[in-house]
C-alpha cells in the first residue's frame, strides 16, 4: 500500500475515533472529562502531524538530508518540552480531567492499531485494497 493512501487512512481514522471518543464523553461523562478527551486527543493529532511534517523534510528520494537526524532529534525534544508545558498547564489549572485526558491522549495509538487490525485481516482475506 502507498504512504499516501495510508497516511489519508489514519488521518481519517485519527478524527473519527477523536469524534467516537468525546461522543461518549458528551453524552455519559461530565464535560470536564470531556474536556480532557477533546485536549488530549487534538494534542495527539497535532503532535503525530508534526512528527510526520519533520520526518518527511529530513528524507527526500535521494536519501536522508545532510543534519537530518540532528534536525529530528533535536524537533522531538522541542516537541516533546512544548507538549509537557501544555499539559501541565492544562492540568494544574483544573481544566481537564487527567483520565480524559490519557484517553484522548491515546487517539492515535487507537487508529493505528485499529489500522493494523485491518491490514493484517485484508491480508488475510487477501482483498486488495
């Protein structure tokens, strides 16, 4: 399958489990849960956009760029700060409840399991896709 394809796939799927999510928080959670999930889940998307942004700019079809692996090393760490002061200010406030928050949090390791679900069962049925 080509990364194109794939990568409309799991971006698709990434908002749809963000939207089944807060659904079920909206309607059978408090909104401060909900709240969290909604956070959660759009830093995930955020976070896993950028990191795709970086790693594509550091490989190009001639191979890996001169100072790329310092560039993602060095995005990653920034990334990763960035997201920590985020989210300590969004749980030091009280805005969000921290479960809602885990579990929107988890929005994108969902779609991607829920995609390897689905190739390893395409695979195995041996539809094409």
């Amino acid at each position: 399958m080509e990364w194109e394809k794939l990568q409309n796939i799991l971006r698709t799927m990434n908002w749809v489990v963000l939207l089944m999510l807060s659904s079920f928080g909206y309607f059978l959670m408090s909104p401060f849960w909900t709240a969290g999930v909604l956070s959660g889940g759009l830093l995930a998307i955020t976070n896993f956009g950028v990191l795709q942004h970086t790693v594509r700019g550091a490989f190009s079809s001639d191979g890996i760029h001169q100072g790329a692996r310092f560039s993602i090393v060095g995005k990653y760490y920034l990334r990763l700060l960035a997201l920590g002061v985020i989210l300590y200010g969004l749980i030091s406030r009280g805005w969000i409840d921290p479960v809602g928050l885990v579990v929107g949090l988890s929005t994108v390791m969902v779609s991607i399991i829920g995609l390897a679900i689905h190739m390893v069962l395409r695979t195995r049925t041996k539809e094409a896709i």
